[in-house]
C-alpha cells in the first residue's frame, strides 16, 4: 500500500482532531457509489443530508457528540453505500454509527483511518489542505 500520511494531513487530523471536517465528509459522500439493484451498473449513491442524519439519530434515541457528527454523517451514508443488505433501515443504521463511534475498544478516529486507506487503495490522493 503507498503511504498516505503527508504533512498537510497532519495538519489536518491536528486541526480536527482525527474527524471528517464539514468539507471532507461532504467530498467523500460526493464520491461514494452503489450499485443499481436492478441493473447492477455502479451509480452515485443517493445521500442523506446531515439534518436529515441528525433528525434520525434522534428519533433513535441515539446522542452524537459535536465533535464527531461529520464523522457520523459520512458513517450513516457509507452504510447506505457499503451495506445495502444488512443495513436496511434507518434504525440499523443509526445503530452502525453509534457502535462505531462507541466501540468500547475502537475510537472515533479509526473511521478517518479507514477511509483514508481506502482512499489510497483506490489510487484516489486526498487533498488535505483543502478540507481544513
């Protein structure tokens, strides 16, 4: 795998803290794809707006720190991109972002890590400094 730290990254997980930034969760769900269940061919995915991820996660009874609510924005959409069959409904999703988030022995963080190699797996470089 190539390396995928750089210094502009550094300053950005410094900056926030190892979470998305209102601007990266916005570019990573602009790029997500899922595949049409119909036709199989790849499509963008159909987003959830993050009000729209906030109202939900409180219908669910379920408490997002302000720190982390972009990292659960990008969450919530990445199951509906990455999961179509286990993750069905609104409640199953909810539920992903909170035990993600509060993984007992995880941290919020990893989700930035995850992403990050995926992103360089897929040859796709990221540009920090614009998501600061």
């Amino acid at each position: 795998m190539k390396k995928y730290v750089s210094e502009s990254r550094e300053v950005y997980e410094d900056y926030n803290h190892g979470q998305f930034s209102k601007k990266l969760a916005e570019w990573a769900i602009g790029n997500m794809r899922v595949a049409d269940s119909t036709t199989g061919k790849i499509k963008p995915l159909q987003s959830v707006s993050l009000s729209d991820v906030k109202e939900i996660m409180k219908d669910n009874g379920i408490k997002i720190k302000d720190e982390h609510i972009y990292t659960a924005w990008y969450l919530y959409n990445m199951a509906l991109a990455d999961y179509p069959k286990s993750l069905k409904t609104d409640e199953a999703r909810a539920n992903f972002v909170e035990e993600t988030l509060c993984d007992p022995d995880g941290c919020p963080e990893s989700v930035l890590e995850c992403f990050t190699a995926k992103m360089c797996c897929a040859g796709m470089p990221i540009h920090w400094e614009e998501y600061l």
